[in-house]
C-alpha cells in the first residue's frame, strides 16, 4: 500500500492562482505522462507544479511533478521517474491518510477543488446509500485505491476502487466495523468505533422486538449482502438483525440460529425458554410432546415450521401460525406434509392406526418410502410391516386425512426390500 508523499522542493503556485507558465508547461507535457501512466483521464486543464534537481546523497534523479484535470473525473498528481511515472488520485492527494496533515502538493486546479461528487459515484457504484461527511485516502496498491468514507449517523466505509481510480469501474465498499473487529493494517480513523456502533441502537429501534439494548456487536456481511449486527438485550434475549440500505430486512432470534452464530446472548437460557415455548404451542395443538431440542426450518406462509424432539426422543414436525391453533405432525405424516425428521427417532404409530380404519390389522409399520404425489392429486405413501410381509401404499389427500390403503402387490410401485414382489431386486 502506498500514498502520495510528493513533496517537491521548487515552490508551488499558490492555490489560488496557476500561473500562465506552469499552465502552459502542464498542457503541452501532461497528455504524453497520462498516456504513459495509463490513466482513464481526457485532459481538461494541467499545470507543472514544480521540478527537483538530482540528489546526489541519495542518488536520486531529477523528477517533475504535474496535476492533471480530466473531463467528467476527479484529477491526478504525475511524478515523472526513470521508469513509467507515478500518479495518485487527486481523492488521495486532497484527503491525506492522516487526517491531522495537510498534503504537501494538494490538487489545485478548479475542476479538482470538488472531489464529493467522486466519492459519492463511488459509493453508488458500490450499492452504498451514503451521503459523504468525511473522506480519507488510505493508499492504492497496484490493482486498488483505498478511500475511507464517514456517513451520517456514525456509520463509515472503506470503499475498494480501481487503480489508477476510475469512478466508471466497478466499486466494493466494507463497513468499517469490519476493520475494527480485526487486527489488520487497515483501520478507520474518521470517526470512533463506539460511534459507529450507536447506529445497532437505531436497528433496534426500527425492528421493534421489545428490545431493550444491553450490548452490541457487528456479525458481518451475509452472502445475500445484507450485514448482521447482534444485540443482547435486557432480560436475557438476544437478536441477529439483518440490514440493508438501512432498513430491518430479518431479525434473527438467537434461540433459534445455529449455536456459536450469537456471542453476546446466553442462548443456552435463550433455547431453554424457546423449548418452553414450543412445548406449550404443541399442546396447544393436542400434542403430548415435551420439547427438548427443535430445529428452525425455512417459514411456510405465516407458519413456522420447527422440527422437535420430545422428552421421550420421539420425534416430529410443528406448524405453528402467528396467531390460532397449530398443528404438530408425526415423522410419518410429517413426510406427505413435505418435511422429513432428522433429529429424534420416528415414531410411525399414527401411520399404523391409518391402516386400522382400513381394517389392514396384520401390519404394524416399521418403515417409509419416499411420498409420492399422484396424478389425482393425492400424496402417496409406502409402509412395510414389522413382520416382514408385504406392506401398502397409503393414499392421502392431505397430511392428516388417510383415503385408502392398496396392498403392495396391488400398488405395483413398492420399492422398499419386503414389498417388492418375490424374484425381483
């Protein structure tokens, strides 16, 4: 990573005025330098700033320096070498990487003067809803130029652009809670942490869970591109809020995320309460279970969907609204709703009491196939029996309403091994 530290030791035209000299040595040189540089600029104004002899302490070799006004783009510095010269952003070279200094050479010419406008295409480019308050340039490598931006509200962005900088190339921004959670030779200066950190409080705000905040740190960016902040809140809770542009997208509750996703909450208290929860929403809906461990699976409408483990390590599936009467669903019945245990052990005595309202008593069912869905429209289900015989394919219209039950050698589609016809694998 550099940054421009180009001093030159001729004196410099005064910011006010460019004189007619260093304006016409600037035009008549600098056109040759952007092209060798490799610049994305079409010349508009230039000026040579100022030339320095050779040093022959350190063997340095005569160098001159040049800004250059591009058309419809912020500028550059040229530092003429033996080699291909050097050019830095006029961004850089107006907004020095210690804010506390004033840049040796700063950019002059009066399309340069007003570099906002740059920043700001920037921050579009990188999908970042920011109106810029403070700017500082990090440094370029070879491929990169590094700008911190502070916004409105605290919150504050390193912006990753092309280099040489061109505001039509495409732009990344990361959020500066990033840098502060790591250590790393980049860090955001224009504002403190703790100020950038305020802005959770608002999300709070915003998601309007009853949250009270305690503490609070940033999780960092989501492939879906939102970024994540967790709060601990009085009262033991703890949230993951997702946010994009500034606008609640999710929140997560730590009682249900995976386990080490929440740092700030005690989600061993958090899921305790949770499994209470679902205990008493599962006996709401006429189930005996007792909850223990659950899983979160994607909502279905207004539903949330959760597997369970009961105290006796049975398992099923609970389909509970946001408001009225859920329903809780054995493994078995579970698998013609769409959704398959993993957790606790399957208990595929409901599936057996189907077979009794066909008067099919001589099959107690130990295992499942894969449902199938009908050309009627009904879901098709294959059980074996426990004794080995031929088992059936069970027919139902819904999860809970059984409509038939066909024999396997009936059925002609059994695939599990004591349902398959004699001689066939």
């Amino acid at each position: 990573m550099i940054a421009p530290a180009v001093a030159m030791a001729a004196p410099k035209a005064p910011p006010s005025a460019v004189s007619p000299e260093a304006r016409k040595a600037g035009m008549a040189d600098s056109p040759a330098l952007v092209a060798a540089a490799n610049l994305p600029c079409k010349v508009s104004d230039a000026r040579l700033v100022g030339k320095a002899a050779p040093d022959k302490k350190t063997g340095s070799p005569a160098t001159s320096l040049y800004e250059v006004a591009c058309e419809g783009a912020p500028g550059f510095l040229i530092q003429t070498t033996a080699a291909a010269p050097n050019a830095f952003s006029c961004v850089l070279v107006n907004y020095p990487a210690d804010p506390a200094t004033k840049s040796p050479n700063p950019c002059v010419l009066p399309s340069n003067l007003d570099l906002k406008p740059a920043v700001t295409a920037l921050l579009a480019k990188a999908k970042v809803n920011c109106a810029p308050e403070g700017i500082r340039g990090i440094g370029q490598t070879t491929n990169n130029t590094l700008v911190e931006v502070s916004c409105p509200g605290g919150v504050g962005y390193v912006i990753t652009a092309a280099s040489p900088l061109d505001v039509t190339k495409e732009a990344s921004a990361t959020n500066c809670l990033a840098y502060d959670a790591v250590q790393g030779n980049i860090k955001c200066v224009l504002a403190p942490a703790t100020a950038r950190l305020a802005i959770v409080d608002n999300y709070a705000k915003l998601a309007n869970n009853g949250c009270t905040v305690k503490d609070r740190r940033f999780v960092g960016t989501f492939t879906d591109g939102t970024e994540g902040y967790e709060v601990s809140c009085e009262g033991g809770k703890g949230y993951i809020y997702k946010v994009s542009q500034g606008a609640i997208k999710e929140t997560l509750d730590c009682a249900k995320v995976p386990g080490g996703a929440c740092t700030l909450t005690d989600t061993r208290a958090a899921t305790a309460e949770q499994a209470g929860l679902y205990t008493k929403l599962a006996k709401n809906s006429g189930s005996s279970c007792t909850v223990n461990r659950y899983a979160i699976f994607p909502a279905k409408g207004s539903d949330e969907v959760v597997e369970l483990v009961c105290a006796d390590g049975s398992g099923a599936i609970g389909m509970f609204p946001a408001t009225g009467k859920g329903k809780v669903l054995d493994c078995g019945h579970a698998l013609v709703a769409g959704y398959k245990c993993t957790l606790g052990k399957p208990d595929y005595s409901g599936l057996t009491a189907d077979l009794r309202k066909f008067d099919k008593k001589d099959c107690t069912v130990s295992s499942v196939g894969q449902p199938l869905k009908a050309t009627d429209g009904t879901i098709r289900l294959e059980v074996a029996c426990a004794d080995g015989l031929p088992g059936y394919m069970i027919a139902f219209s819904d999860p809970q309403t059984p409509k038939e039950a066909v024999v396997c050698s009936m059925a002609g589609n059994c695939v599990l091994p004591t349902n398959k016809p004699k001689g066939k694998s």
